[in-house]
C-alpha cells in the first residue's frame, strides 16, 4: 500500500448576497428581499509537496461559475485529504452547495483536516484568524488587502474592474501558500490528526502525520484494556505517534488463569 495521500490545500472567495435593506444594522434578509444570490467568485489549490499553483476565477463569466465547480470537482475527487481554514464549516460546503444546485454527483470521500479546529483545539491564540496565524507562526503570511480594502475588493471585481482581480487572484494565492505553511506548523501540536500516511510494508512503520521514516522510539502506552504501544517521535515534523506491540498484558493474565474450579 502507497504511504503517499493526494493532499490539496484549497481556498475559495464567494460573492456576497444582495438584498434589499431599510437599515444599516441587525438585517435579515426573507427570500423575497434577495436579488442576486451568491456563488463561488475563485479559488486556489496547490497539491502538497508541489510547487504549481492551481487558480481560478469568474471574471469573465460573472454569476455563471460552472466551469469553475468542473474544476474544482476534478480536484476534490482526485484528493485524499483536503485541508483549508475554517474548511468545514465554510469552504466544503460552500462548493457543496453549489455542486448540488448545479447538478453535479458528490466527488469520490476525502479526509478533511481544518486548521481553524487545528489552532482551536491545541492552544488559545489571541485569534485563530488565518491573518493573526501566518503573522506570528509562519514566513509566507496572509496577505492584508492593498488599494482595495475590505468589501471595496469584492464591489470592484462584480464591476469587472481588472486592477481589482489582480488584488483578489494574489490574496487567493496567498491565502492558499501560507495556509500550507500555517498547516506544517501546527501538525506536530495536533493530538487528534487522522493517520494520512500508512506504511508500504507490513512490517514497516512511517509517521502516521509526514510519513516520515526518521522515528524515535520515546517509551511506551499502555491502555486500560492492557494493551501497550511503542511511542514514536518523528525526526522530520517532530509530531508523536503510537505503535500497537503484538503482545498484550491482557493475555498473559489469561494464561495465568485456572482452566476450572
């Protein structure tokens, strides 16, 4: 069996929705107020361990973002693992929905492994914003918005103005290469990552996290049901890890045992 998973880092930009509104606070909107919906404006993959990156956008297909879903749903279906921030509750179903309203059938199952859960569960930063991350654990930081700040990003790119998706295509990217640095960072922290990465032979054992091979035995865990692992620390994401040993403590208490009364 292959230890080497299709691993997609992946971001997507949305429209907002327009409605129609009498103030400026505490709005909600009924269906009969809405004017335009929403739909997927980019987005930007890269494959771990690749240097291409993978982008996209509707620029000159406004409010039409099917071609766009085709190649996103080529891309979930050839991954294994998808990682994204706050990929669980907004992105992956984001793109759902739209899938679905579109007609597509869902992509082959993937893992998804969220950042944002990442950074919740393990510490307590002053934010868990992808800008407050990158800007102290990482080099390649999430990229703050230039002559376009805030909302004025998204209204000129509807009003097709290029300058405007230049800005949007660069902090797609960026979003997507600082989000894969981010991802590396935290991994070792992470006591509840999915086992990604399995062994090629049977005999064998790789880092459950990298896949990496440089593992240093660091004492052992034993259960409460008495079954003991070996305790690993990888050398190359310095992540921990647990091997199950083939015996059991609860097996030589049975053998300790009468046959009869």
């Amino acid at each position: 069996m292959s230890n080497q998973p299709n691993i997609l880092f992946i971001d997507i930009e949305t429209s907002p929705i327009f409605g129609a509104v009498w103030k400026l606070w505490d709005n909600n909107l009924s269906l009969d107020m809405i004017k335009d919906d929403w739909y997927i404006l980019s987005y930007c993959a890269k494959w771990a361990n690749k240097d291409n990156i993978i982008y996209s956008d509707c620029r000159n297909t406004l409010e039409d973002d099917y071609d766009l879903l085709s190649e996103l749903w080529t891309l979930l279906d050839a991954a294994d693992v998808i990682i994204g921030h706050n990929l669980d509750k907004f992105d992956i179903k984001k793109i759902n929905a739209r899938f679905i309203l579109n007609g597509f059938t869902p992509p082959s199952p993937y893992l998804t492994i969220d950042t944002l859960k990442m950074a919740k569960k393990t510490f307590n930063f002053t934010s868990n914003k992808l800008e407050y991350l990158t800007d102290k654990l990482c080099e390649d930081k999430k990229l703050k918005h230039g002559k376009f700040p805030g909302y004025s990003l998204w209204k000129e790119c509807l009003l097709g103005n290029e300058e405007a998706w230049e800005e949007m295509m660069a902090y797609n990217i960026m979003d997507v290469i600082s989000l894969e640095e981010l991802y590396n960072v935290l991994k070792p922290w992470y006591p509840n990552h999915p086992t990604i990465y399995t062994p090629e032979q049977e005999d064998s054992y790789t880092c459950p996290k990298c896949g990496g091979t440089h593992l240093q035995k660091r004492g052992t865990y034993s259960t409460k049901a008495g079954i003991r692992y070996q305790r690993f620390q990888c050398q190359d994401c310095f992540g921990w890890s647990k091997a199950r040993f083939q015996d059991k403590v609860e097996k030589s208490i049975k053998e300790k045992m009468p046959t009869s009364l």
